[in-house]
C-alpha cells in the first residue's frame, strides 16, 4: 500500500491570533487506513482537519509551516477545488454545508459539479442514501429533516463524491447508537476500496476499531498507535479530555487481570479468570412522587403542516415538579417535536397540553417563559446579541425589569454557569462549549422552574460534557426540573432519574433509568442500546452506576 497522507511538521496560527492552533504535527497514514482523532476541545483536530484539504492555509489564512502532502498532491500548493477531488470533508457544523431544496439534489450536488453522467449520478444517489438510511426521504426538504437526519445527509453528499481521503469532523454527534455504528461501517466499506478514512470523535468506541488512534493536546500529537496501545493508558486520555473506554477504567478500578476494549472482551476475562459471578438483575420501579404533575401531555397528535408528517401521535405524558428526565429514541422519533410543545413552542394538532392543569393555550407567550425554559440543540440559533451581558439579560429587560434587578440576575445565571468575567465578550468568539453556557444562562436569568436542552453535550468533548451535566445536577437539586433530549446513553444513565423512550412518534418505554435500560430488546427497537458499563452491569446483574458505584458493588459482592 502507498501513502495517502503524509504531514511533516505542521504549525498554524490562525490570523490575529497569537496561539497556535497546530505546533509541530507530524504523521502518516497509509492507504486504506483507519484513523481517529481524539482530544480535548482546542486541541487542533478541526484545523488538522482543514490542512488536508487546503482549507488551511487557502480560505483559513494565517501564518503556515511544514508540509502535508495527499496521494502525492502538496495541499498548500493546490486549490480548494483540486483538493476536493481527492479530500472529502464533513464538517463539524454539517448544517454549514446544506443548502439544496431536497435531499437528492443536496447528494447529486457534488457529482454533479464534477460532470459525472446521469445515470452515475443517480447511481450516487441511490447508493449513498441508502447507506445512510435516507433512501425513503429523497423528496424532503433538507429544513424539515431532525438533526440527526441532517448530519446523515451532510455524510452521504460528501460520499457521493467517492474522495480517495474522507475526512469527518464528530460525524455522529446527533446519531442515535444504532445509527451510528451503521454511519461508522463506512470504514469497513473504504477498506475495501482502498481509500483512506480519518475521523474526529470523542466516543472511546468509535476508536475500538481504528487501525490507529491519534491523541491530540494544546496543538500537538501526544500519541499515535493502535487503539489497544492508545486507549489503555487512561492517564494520559484524560490529560487530552478524552473519555476512558470505561471496562478498561472498571477493570482497573478492581484491578483485575486484563485491559478489555468492549463489553464483550470484558465478558470473556470475567469468564476466564472467574472474577465474578452474574445474578439475577433487581430492577426499580418508578418510586411513589407525591409532587404535583408540572407538565402534561393528553392524547396529543402533531402533524407539521408544510410536511403532512405526522410526528406525534396520540402521546401522553405526565412529568412531576422537580424530576430530571431524559428523553432519547432513533432520529426522527418526536423527541424534538414533543419537548417544543412543553413550552407552547408547538401546538398540538389534537389533543392538549397542561402546565399545572391550566391549558398552555390560556397561558401568554411571556409568562410561559418565566415557567419553562428550552435550549436549543445549536446554541446558535438563539444567541443574536454582541456581549454575554447583553446575551444572557435580554428576556428580562423585554419582560420590563429595572437595570439593577437585571445586572444581579445576570451576574447570579454567569456564576451558576461558571462564566462570572465573561460579561463584555463576544459570544461568537467563545468555544461551542462556552456558547452553549451562555444559552443556558439566558433561561436560567428568567428563573423558570423548568428547563428543557435539546442535545446539550453534542459537541463537547468529555471533559466539557461533565462539566455541562454536572451544572444540569446541581440545577436539579435547586428544585428544578430538569428534560434532556440526548442520543448519549452514558449521560441519561448517569443524570437522569428517569428515560422516556420515544420512536415513531409515540412513547415506547417509560421507566426508572436504571429498569429502562435493563430492557435491551426495547431499547434495540429504537435503534439504541445501553452504554458499556450497564450493558456490562445487565449481565452481571449490577444495579450500579456511574463507574464507582458499580466498583463498590462489585467489591462487596
């Protein structure tokens, strides 16, 4: 096999910033490789992203050294154009890259500008929407897709131009699990071809079949080698703010004999060295909750009107004052849908909806925020002003409050969210992680008693998503409700206290965490499974979770 990439001693320093964003990067990567790139947010991984396809140095322009070279072509050199030919890059905001009026001209786009036949095209099409489970919605508008939809869309346009090198930057963040192991077998399916796939990603199994893992620290490559080498040394990944796979960390804990990758390496050691011995597993029910019903659904349909799709149909749904639940199902499921109509966002087609038993129709708009608040899946769509002061007291100066009664709320929702000093910066200019927390602060500054994040880690890396969950928490034990909406299964089995299973529209499982993910053969059906360590903990028959607590049950037997 040749060479697909090779980078010698790259360093970038983005113009008017004085930080390099890349210092000294070297590596190579032979054809038909597999690569995962992990680290911590900042650590470089978008801008080495760019390198390969000229996008740094040629649209991102800023002070360049060393050499990246693809399938013989030096990037600097070579135009944007030319590179696409041979890079092909999904981007970490995919929404940036859709712009069609449907989803087959979005993935014909690229084949087209390369003057490919007709019948190529279409063949394109066909098999890359396919791949991606699109196949059945080529006549939608991209608008009116849900956002795991989306990225699936933005993965398959970039496939249909069949790049020697494909590049994704957190290609699955909006995937349910199923979705994106079947996302992820392109790897599988480029080996074959010969072509090279390198991706960005903060999940520690993605990187479980790589053929190499690159750690990326502060602008540099820390460590590269093969998944077993790399992902084993847990010190070193959480200096990089990279998750550990959490069997390796379960059996370090323990101290047992062994490093395994996955739940079923982790099975077969058990096995082996007899660690321990699998019981039957006690499940909880939902504990008696005498505090009064905050929300409700009854009988509610949706149909959205520009798209005669149904997307809820006939859901009832109580949620009890001071509970922290989460919502998860396959793309497409109504998780979206169903929380927009907690907060009158969305009406329902039939049926109601009930905040402490009133209507939310009899409910004004303004009032209704001081109750629930929602944060957007993209933080972006609801920040439009120019400082985080500004950002985060907005609603409150339209709601007519004096300028003093402002300012301590403000600066109350910025400690809370730990960005106290942040008052007079751009919120544009901040990182993913830190725009997310101004969002939340925003609501937070109104004081609502309940709060609704549409996806609130994607995007995070692990240390960031922690870091988000653990404020959520500490919310949560002020007294407020809290509702995620989340396709991370580690992070509605560590926080939330109970799981709504969603698909079709309608409302699966309703359950105690803890029971609703005991159920694997329901889960599967919403194309998701539990994380490793409670599908690991569902063969056991361990009740614990997060990771310490499983270790101490395992200890005392």
């Amino acid at each position: 096999m040749g060479v697909a990439i090779s980078i010698q001693d790259l360093s970038f320093t983005y113009a008017e910033t004085t930080r390099p964003a890349l210092r000294n990067v070297s590596g190579e990567v032979e054809e038909g490789t597999y690569v995962v790139m992990m680290g911590h947010e900042g650590a470089g991984k978008s801008t080495l992203c760019c390198s390969l396809n000229a996008l740094v140095p040629r649209f991102f322009r800023g002070e360049y050294a060393g050499r990246v070279v693809v399938h013989d072509v030096e990037v600097a050199k070579a135009r944007v154009a030319e590179m696409s030919r041979r890079v092909g890059l999904v981007l970490q905001d995919f929404e940036a890259q859709l712009f069609s009026t449907s989803v087959e001209l979005e993935v014909a786009f690229g084949p087209e500008n390369l003057c490919l036949p007709r019948d190529e095209i279409e063949r394109r099409i066909d098999r890359y929407l396919r791949f991606v489970g699109l196949a059945e919605m080529r006549r939608r508008e991209p608008a009116s897709l849900s956002g795991g939809q989306k990225q699936r869309l933005a993965i398959a346009s970039v496939l249909a131009l069949e790049p020697l090198v494909l590049v994704m930057d957190e290609p699955t963040t909006d995937l349910d699990p199923i979705g994106r192991e079947e996302v992820l077998s392109v790897a599988d399916m480029l080996r074959q071809e010969r072509r090279t796939l390198l991706v960005v990603d903060q999940d520690p199994d993605t990187a479980v079949d790589a053929d190499q893992v690159w750690l990326m620290r502060e602008g540099e490559i820390v460590a590269q080698g093969p998944p077993r080498q790399v992902l084993t040394d847990l010190a070193l990944l959480e200096s990089c703010g990279v998750q550990p796979p959490p069997t390796v960390a379960l059996f370090q804990a323990l101290g047992w004999p062994g490093q395994p990758l996955t739940v079923e390496e982790a099975i077969a050691l058990i096995r082996e060295h007899n660690l321990a011995r699998p019981r039957p597993l006690q499940t909880p029910t939902l504990p008696a909750n005498g505090r009064p019903v905050i929300l409700e659904l009854r009988d509610v349909d949706y149909v959205y009107p520009t798209r005669a799709v149904e997307a809820l149909k006939g859901v009832n749904l109580q949620i009890r004052e001071g509970e922290f639940l989460a919502l998860v199902g396959q793309n497409g499921s109504g998780k979206t849908t169903l929380a927009k109509h907690l907060n009158g966002l969305l009406k329902p087609t039939r049926g109601e909806v009930l905040f402490r038993g009133r209507p939310l129709g009899e409910i004004r708009r303004t009032e209704m925020a001081r109750f629930v608040g929602y944060v957007f899946q993209n933080p972006d769509h609801q920040i439009f002003s120019n400082t985080v002061r500004e950002e985060v007291g907005f609603s409150l100066r339209m709601a007519g409050m004096d300028a003093k009664a402002v300012e301590e709320r403000v600066a109350e929702a910025l400690a809370v969210v730990g960005l106290s000093g942040y008052e007079e910066e751009v919120p544009f200019t901040l990182t993913k992680g830190e725009r997310q927390r101004v969002a939340v602060a925003s609501v937070l500054a109104a004081q609502p008693q309940v709060i609704i994040l549409d996806e609130p880690t994607t995007g995070l890396d692990y240390r960031h998503q922690r870091s988000m969950m653990e404020m959520l928490r500490d919310l949560h034990r002020r007294g407020h409700t809290v509702i995620i909406i989340t396709h991370s299964m580690w992070v509605a089995a560590e926080y939330a206290e109970r799981v709504v299973v969603m698909r079709d529209g309608q409302i699966l499982l309703d359950a105690p965490t803890r029971t609703a993910f005991a159920q694997e053969g329901i889960l599967a059906e919403a194309s998701l499974r539990p994380p490793p360590l409670l599908r690991l903990g569902n063969w056991l028959g361990t009740s614990g979770i997060p990771l310490d607590a499983m270790v101490e049950e395992l200890r005392t037997g």
